[in-house]
C-alpha cells in the first residue's frame, strides 16, 4: 500500500486473509497500535516497538502473526516495512 491513508479495515481483513491469519480482536489491538504509532512518528514500528505501544511480548506477536511479525503487521497494517527488516 502506498498511501497509508487509503487503509480500511476490511482492506486489513483481505490482506491478513492473504497471509493466512484470521484477526482476532488480540490482532486489531495490535493493528492499531502500529497505525497509532505510525501517526505519530511517522515510521513503521519494529518489533521492539511493537511490545512497547501495544503492550504485548514479543512471543505474542510471533503467536499472532507468525511469519515475520514486523513485517506482516506493517503490510496487514497498511504501513510501510519498518526499517531493519529484511
């Protein structure tokens, strides 16, 4: 996604559906919070930032979102990749 702005809820839905993940209300919160954070700094959170704005450990956010964490929430999210990820 280009334009973060352009990102809907149900276009987080289909992208998470993509990835094979079904968002619980534990993925929104998280899902919010990478937006929340990104509103404010203007950069995608990385993981270590992600266990600090969404309250949540780092394991967590592997059970949730299992193949590259930081990058899959910034993608469902409709964020750019964080810096530092591969």
């Amino acid at each position: 996604l280009v334009d973060p702005s352009a990102w809907t809820p149900a276009l987080g839905e289909a992208l998470a559906a993509v990835e094979g993940i079904a968002l619980s209300e534990e993925h929104w919160s998280v899902l919010r919070a990478a937006r929340t954070d990104f509103t404010g700094t203007g950069a995608s959170p990385n993981i270590r930032r992600l266990t600090q704005v969404a309250n949540v450990a780092t394991k967590d956010l592997y059970r949730l979102f299992p193949r590259a964490p930081g990058r899959t929430i910034a993608k469902v999210a409709g964020l750019p990749k964080p810096a530092g990820c591969l």
